[in-house]
C-alpha cells in the first residue's frame, strides 16, 4: 500500500522489521521449549545463551537473500551470526539448534497468524472508536427532523439522529465478527514438513503457541489451512462495506440538490483547480474507492484456500499483497471516518426545506390509513391518495404554483377523513411517536 493511506502504526505491522522479530521471537521460543522438554541436547543454559544474543540485521538479511533466494533461510543464516558471534572458538555453536526439526512454513505462517492478530487489534481499536462517535452523535440529534427515503425518493418523516444510530449498530456487528474472525486466525503450527511432527515434539507447537497468545492448530499440513484467512478477509470486506454505506449517505447528502450534510471543509482547503466554489466530498469519496480494494481482496483469499496436496506456493505472494493492502486500507478508511462523521456539519433548516418539497406528499401513507378507518375499501382509498398525490407530484416537477397534498384532500369530496385528523396527520412528529423504543435500545449499545 502506498505511504499516501498508510498509518504507521499498522504499516510497522507489516514491515519486514516486524516479521523479523516475531520470527525471531518464534525461534527462540522452540528453543526454551526444546530445553524445557530435554530430549534432543540442547540445555536451558543453550537457550538463555540463544535468548540473549539472538538478532538480526534487515540490511544483511536482504543481501543475503538475494544469494540464496530463499527468505527463511536468509534471516536464519543472520540471526546464526548474531549467536554465535561471541562463542569461544573450539566451542559446540548454539545456533545449531535453531530451527531444529522445522520447516519454513512453520515459522512464516505462525508469525503470519501472530501479525494477523496485531493488525486486528488496530482495526477493532478503530470500529470502537468510530462506533462510540456514531453513538454520541445520534444523541445528539434524536430530534433533528429529516426526510427518510427509499429508492432515493422521499419516504416517511424520521430523525437524522436514526442514521447515525444505524451506523452505530452495523459498526457494533462488524466489531463482534472482528472479534470473532481474530480469534480464528490466532492459530499458530509447528509440526514440520507435513504436519506430522516427524522431527519435533507436538510440546514445541504448543509452548510457542502459548507464549504467543496462540492456539496450536489441532491438525495442520505444511500451513495453517487458509480458510482462516479467508474468513478474516470476508470479515475485513464486510466492515468496508460498512464503511462505504457510510461514506455513500454523506456523499449524498452533500449533493447540492440535498445539501442536508456537509464534510469538515478545513481552512485553506480547496475543492477545484477551476471552479473556486466547490466543496466536495473527496474524504468519502476516497473511502468508497479504498473499499473496492478491500473487497476484491477477499476473493484472492478466498482463491488461497485450495492449495495443492499439503501445500503449494501459489497463495504466497498474493496474500503478501493483500492481507497487508486490505489491513491498512482499511486502517485509513476508519481514519478518514473518524474525523468525518465527528465534524459531520448538519443543515437542519435545509432538512426541514427538503421535507417539505413535495408538498406534504410524504403523509401519504398516513392518509391511506386513516381514509381504511373510515370505512372505505383499501382499495378506493388509495386511488384517492394517489390521484391526489400524482397531481401534487406533476406540479412539484414542473415547478408549478398549485395546491398542497392537504389541500388537494381538503377539497377532494371522496376524503372522508375529517380536519382534524388531516391535521394531525400532517404533522411530521405523528410518525415518530414511537421512536424512543429506537433511542432506548441505542442506549444499552456498547462497545466495551
């Protein structure tokens, strides 16, 4: 991922630096445990020896990989030197014990699994946050009266605070999946070529899991079966949809024709290199875009699920694209929402203009059911609202001075309903008399 989206909080995740020292940390750990379990020679004074001069240099090892092609082995030939550097000459070298009865995979996918988790816990960190902000915000707006719509056309009346509170609650699913898919990514093994421990004890995995905050895969071949990864990348394109649902609502609220909410447009910010009078909204038109990124990863997941017999390459270099462009795109995308939906710039006046531009069409539905419970068929009574309703709606296109929908029924003979219920009808707070059910639930919704 470029440096333009990229935290350096998550991109350290995903540094060669950072692999390093968990495969490090790893290696050192199957030697305690190699010690700890006294069957194969190396003693607990070898693995403190091997604990305190164990390091690596990510310059050499890099130079040394372009010699022997081979990554595992580059890093395992430095981090040697580094251990053996200050042994007596004519002494056994400790360093023969690293790696001992492992394969590559052991060490790549167990510490792949281990950053999985440490990028989790930024992302889960990020839906928290965000969510809490949706929460207080819609709060903060429970009485603020907006047009609802549906197919991009106006509903029924609602509050913009309810927007804010569906946020909220997909945010809190997308943190239980996070949570869900973190633990079944945190697996960690160490069962040599084909999984079948030929050349080191079933205790290694587990003590280095353990160590890790690992579960030890009950049976892996030469990898952690990519389902795992799978799941988690279905997860991370999920929450980006999330996102992208809430970037689409502020983009279309921003259009002029709406103008019901605005992005922070920050001092000295410009919209346009030709038109001076633009503020757009780039902030959320970028996370849209980052989410198709996130999404179309899932599928190279999903792709590395089937390997050939015990394992193959093939998903390799592709999930060392994906994992970490998915993780930090993502990262970026809560941040941008973060600070957006916090400053969202609200125009309740526009709201209410809005609401009221089609003439009081939005009562419709209101009205159908009051006309029902005077006695008219279901039927009829709909023919009434909606002959009323299409003229209303004829004038409110062509920009034609003409009656309101009231009005319209006021003078209509078949509406059999009586003023006073047409007034409390039109009353836009007469649909919302039920909406602290809403406000109630919200108010239990953690994110703890």
């Amino acid at each position: 991922m470029i440096d333009r989206y990229t935290r350096p909080e998550m991109g350290h995740i995903f540094s060669l630096e950072n692999k390093y020292a968990i495969w490090q940390e790893i290696e050192v750990l199957a030697c305690e445990a190699q010690a700890e379990l006294g069957k194969i020679g190396i003693s607990k004074d070898e693995a403190q020896w091997i604990r305190d001069h164990a390091n690596f240099e990510k310059a050499k090892v890099d130079e040394i990989e372009e010699v022997t092609r081979h990554d595992v082995i580059a890093f395992l030939t430095n981090m040697k030197e580094y251990i053996d550097a200050d042994v007596p000459e004519g002494n056994p070298k400790p360093s023969r014990w690293v790696h001992y009865g492992m394969t590559s995979s052991d060490l790549g996918d167990t510490a792949l699994c281990y950053q999985l988790t440490q990028a989790c816990d930024l992302i889960i960190e990020d839906v928290k946050k965000l969510g809490e902000i949706c929460k207080r915000r819609a709060f903060e707006e429970r009485n603020t009266l907006c047009a609802g719509r549906t197919h991009g056309i106006h509903a029924e009346p609602m509050t913009f605070g309810m927007k804010f509170g569906s946020w909220a609650w997909e945010l809190k699913r997308d943190l239980d999946r996070l949570e869900d898919a973190r633990k079944n990514v945190a697996f960690g093994a160490i069962s040599g070529a084909v999984g079948t421990y030929s050349s080191i004890e079933p205790f290694v995995e587990e003590y280095v899991c353990e160590h890790l905050g690992l579960v030890h895969d009950p049976l892996s071949t030469q990898v952690i079966s990519r389902d795992h990864h799978a799941y988690l990348a279905g997860v991370l394109a999920t929450t980006a949809a999330t996102c992208e649902r809430i970037a689409t609502e502020v983009r279309n609220l921003q259009k002029t024709d709406t103008l019901e909410a605005e992005e922070p447009f920050r001092k000295g910010q410009k919209g346009s290199s030709a038109m001076p009078h633009k503020r757009n909204p780039i902030t959320m038109e970028k996370v849209c875009g980052l989410s198709r990124v996130v999404k179309s990863n899932a599928q190279v997941a999903f792709d590395n699920v089937a390997l050939w017999h015990e394992r193959d390459i093939s998903h390799s270099s592709a999930e060392r694209v994906a994992q970490a462009d998915s993780f930090i795109a993502l990262d970026h995308m809560f941040q941008c929402l973060i600070r957006v939906i916090d400053g969202l710039q609200l125009y309740p006046a526009r709201m209410m203009a809005n609401l009221n531009k089609t003439r009081g069409l939005i009562f419709s539905s209101k009205v159908l059911l009051a006309l029902v419970d005077t006695g008219i068929t279901r039927e009829d009574a709909y023919a009434i609202v909606q002959e009323n309703a299409m003229a209303t709606w004829h004038e409110v296109q062509d920009c034609v001075s003409g009656p309101t929908f009231k009005e319209r029924l006021e003078a209509d003979p078949r509406c059999t309903v009586s003023q006073e219920k047409l007034d409390e009808i039109f009353d836009p707070w007469d649909f919302l008399t039920r909406i602290d059910t809403v406000f109630d639930r919200l108010e239990q919704l953690s994110f703890e």
